[in-house]
C-alpha cells in the first residue's frame, strides 16, 4: 500500500477506499486529497458518488499555485519566496509587481523595461473621460473603477487573445499602468475638478499623488516620504493568494474572458466591506467611537454581538498579520510629514484592549493590513471613500499573476461548483386558482419564509 494515502472506510457499505495525497512545498502545510477521488465512494453503481461539502472554502485548495506564501499561524507572506519585510524595506512596487507576475526579480534592463512599458500605458482614451462624466457627481469612486476597467474591454478587443502571450503581455501593461489613471479620474469627478494627465517623468506612486492633487502647478512635485510610504504601501497589498478577489479573478477568468472583465469582477469583490472594503470601515468605525474612552463600551457592543471590530480578523492569519506589523512602522513616518491623525488614538487603544480580552484571544483576532492602512490614507489627504481603490491598483498585479496562473495551468477548467441540492422533489405545474392550498404546509414556500 502506498505511504503518501489516506484509507475511507464507506460504513454505508463497509468498503475500503484508498485515496491518494498530493503535497505542496511544504508538506505541513500543504497536503491535499483530491475531492474528485471521492467520487469512486458509491452506494450503488448509479450512485453519483461522495462530494466534499465546503461552503466558503473554509478547507478547499482550488489551484496549485506558485505565486504568494502565507503561513496564517505564524504570521508569514511571501511573493514568490522573499519575505514581505526584505521587499517593504527594499524593492519598489513596480519591482515587486514584476516579481508577482513573472517568477523573479528583475535585471536592471528588465526593470527599466518593465518601467517604460507599464507607463507608456498610463493614458486612458479620451472617450473614458465623457462616461467617467456620467455618474452623478457623489457616486463611490469604488464604484466607477469596478466600471470604468471593464468598460476597458471595449477598447482593447485585441484582449479576447486570451491565450496569445503577447497580448496578455500587452493587457499587463495597460492594466498595471492604468488602473491609477482610472482612480485618480474617479477622485477628481467626485470633487468636480478638472483630470490631471498622467506625467510620466514621476515614479509609479509620484504620478498618481500628481493625478489625484495636481492643481495650477505647472509641475506637480510629490513628497518624496509620502511617495515612498504609498509605494511600501502598494507592495504590501500586491497579492495575498486565494483571497475573495483572487478568487474571483480566477472564476471569472476560467470562462476565457478577457482580463478587463476578470478584474472588474475581483475588484467588485474587494469592494466588499469584509474584504478591501474594510479600511473604508475601520475609519467609519474609528469616527463613530470618537474617542478612547467609548472603546471599553464599543468592544463590549462588538462581544455582545453588535458589529464587528472592523480591521480585525482574518481567515487564514491567526496571529498577527505581517502587513500590519509593518503599516505601523510606516504610519510614524508618514505622521512626521503630515502630523499626526488624531484617530490613531483610538486605534491603539482599540489593540491594545482586544489584544487583552479572552474574546479576540480565544478566537485569535488580530489586527490585520486595513485596521492602520486607512489611519495613513486619511493623514496623506485621501478621501475614505478612496480606501478600497486604494487597495485595487497595487492589487491588479496579483490578480492578473493569479489570472494568468490559473489560464497556464493545465488542471484547470472552467470554475463551476456542486452543490447539495435540498429544495423540492420533482412536482407537476399547479394552475393559477389551486395554488394558495398547494403551498399550505410547503416547506420552503413564501410562507414559511414570513
Ligand atoms: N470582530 C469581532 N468578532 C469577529 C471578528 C471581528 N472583526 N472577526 C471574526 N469574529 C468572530 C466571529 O464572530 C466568530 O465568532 P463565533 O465563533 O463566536 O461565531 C469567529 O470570530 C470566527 O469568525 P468568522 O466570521 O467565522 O471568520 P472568517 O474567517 O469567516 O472571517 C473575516 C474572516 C476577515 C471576514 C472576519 O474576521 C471579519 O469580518 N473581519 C472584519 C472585516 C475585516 O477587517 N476584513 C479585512 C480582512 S484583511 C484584508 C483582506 O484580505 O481583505
């Protein structure tokens, strides 16, 4: 018998089953039994065999994936091996993205190329200006990022080739390079001021600082403190592996469309609040409890099971996120340039409580990358309603890697579920008049659910 198996004994019907374990780098954390290996566990030959029940992949591997690391019980993240800390402290974003999407660090040559291409792209076509015009003038910048790139489709046909390299190469560069251009639109529609074009003499995160608060300078000169923090700030929120949005991105890509579209999708579901939508909340919820003091009342409220502390909590972390442990350190600097955000405060003694209270301890709730990231962009100038976008673009790059993993891999197929089917058995059609006394006692009838 091989070692590397597992034995399923069916008590249905007393029959062995020998099923075989896959490994990934790390065997402690990464040992799978395949669930279509499953299937072979029958009742009867017509039977369709035993499936695994996972509701929100609390357990479920869904890719071999070679990208990002996270050892959720040690507080670990790493980009293609190096560590999140070495490439905080020493890459740039661009660099970082370059990593993510293509296996290893860059060569000075392929840096500079990766740099020119990624921002000779950063220009959007004038006509995104006339629709970006259309919305109303508070709507959620979120919002006109989620439709804006997917309107993106309609001008890159050339897209659709999905599985030509060169054109994936192509939809990289305009990607990475215009998802800043498309936020910093949406920022400068919601405050009814004119857009402020890409200048390509600035850095990645010295560029978008110009879009976004250029005003009658003729050059607009970034804080180069506030343009490194925002850049350490990206690299932390490139990739975080098969997150929501990662796997969104995956979902939507299985069915071969084209990358504008699979990024709409996943940013519509970082957009979510329990997800890059959570820096939004925590300073929503920092402003609410508006001052150290109500903290003791509001963790009381939140252990009675009235709200969550937002920015706490992860699925996969259960100590504390790296991301986090470096955003403080980051904040100092940033609070040295623009003073410091009275929220702070509040955020502190909000940690400093949880992380003494058996609620959060027993259930491992630790501050994650949105509990001090929003602190940061407040003080920076930026708007709450810009948090999640601020999330989106240095996310692109792990959702196109992600993306393109998955079109490159040969175990995948378009994504497509079982499910455990519980409504009704098969019933005849009832007529208009007779349908009032069919439902009495249906189970699953409106009525049951009033
Ligand atoms: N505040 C209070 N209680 C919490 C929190 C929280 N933030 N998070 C989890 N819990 C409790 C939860 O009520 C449950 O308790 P019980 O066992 O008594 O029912 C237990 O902890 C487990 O929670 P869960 O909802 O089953 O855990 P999950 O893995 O499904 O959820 C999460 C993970 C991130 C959605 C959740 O922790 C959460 O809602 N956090 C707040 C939102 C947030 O900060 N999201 C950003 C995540 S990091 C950035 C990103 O990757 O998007």
């Amino acid at each position: 018998m091989a070692k590397d198996s597992i034995t399923v004994i069916d008590n249905r019907t007393g029959k062995s089953y020998e099923i075989a374990i896959s490994y990934g780098t790390y065997p402690e954390y990464g040992a799978a039994v395949g669930a279509v290996d499953l299937r072979q566990v029958k009742v009867s030959e017509d039977d369709f065999g035993l499936m695994s029940y996972d509701p929100a992949f609390m357990n479920t591997a869904s890719c071999q994936s070679k990208v990002t690391f996270v050892d959720g019980d040690k507080g670990i993240l790493r980009y293609r091996g190096y560590p999140i800390e070495e490439l905080a402290g020493q890459s740039s974003y661009l660099e970082t993205a370059y990593l993510i999407l293509y296996g290893e660090l860059p060569t000075k040559a392929e840096l500079d190329e990766w740099a020119h291409n990624v921002t000779f792209h950063t220009f959007i076509h004038e006509n995104i200006k006339k629709f970006m015009d259309g919305f109303h003038y508070d709507a959620h910048p979120m919002g006109m990022l989620v439709s804006t790139v997917a309107a993106l489709s309609t001008f890159y046909p050339d897209a659709k080739h999905i599985f030509d390299a060169e054109s994936r190469k192509t939809q990289t560069y305009r990607l990475i390079g215009k998802m800043p251009t498309l936020a910093a639109f949406a920022y400068r529609h919601s405050l009814g001021m004119p857009y402020a074009y890409p200048d390509n003499d600035l850095s990645y995160t010295g560029n978008f600082l110009n879009m976004l608060f250029k005003m009658t300078e003729v050059k607009y000169q970034p804080n180069p403190i506030l343009e490194k923090a925002l850049d350490v700030l990206f690299i932390l929120h490139a990739d975080h592996e098969q997150n929501c949005s990662a796997n969104a991105m995956r979902s939507v890509g299985s069915s071969q469309a084209d990358p504008y579209c699979s990024v709409a999708a996943a940013a519509a579901a970082l957009y979510g609040p329990l997800h890059g939508g959570a820096n939004e909340a925590v300073l929503r919820m920092l402003g609410e409890i508006g001052s150290k003091g109500k903290v003791p009342e509001f963790i009381k409220k939140v252990k009675a099971g009235e709200g969550r502390l937002m920015g706490f909590g992860h699925r996969v972390y259960k100590n504390y996120d790296p991301r986090a442990r470096i955003i403080k350190q980051v904040a100092d600097r940033v609070f040295e340039v623009t003073g410091k955000n009275p929220l702070l405060d509040i955020a502190l003694e909000l940690e400093r409580i949880a992380l003494e209270d058996n609620y959060f301890i027993k259930r491992k709730l630790y501050p994650n990358v949105d509990f001090y990231s929003g602190i940061i962009y407040q003080a920076m100038g930026f708007p709450v309603a810009m948090f999640p976008v601020l999330f989106a673009i240095p996310r692109t790059s792990g959702w196109v890697a992600q993306w393109e993993e998955m079109l490159l891999d040969p175990e995948q197929k378009i994504s497509r579920p079982r499910q455990l089917y519980l409504g009704r058995d098969r019933r005849s059609y009832v007529e208009m008049e007779q349908r009032a006394s069919a439902r009495e006692g249906s189970p699953t009838g409106p009525k049951r659910a009033a």
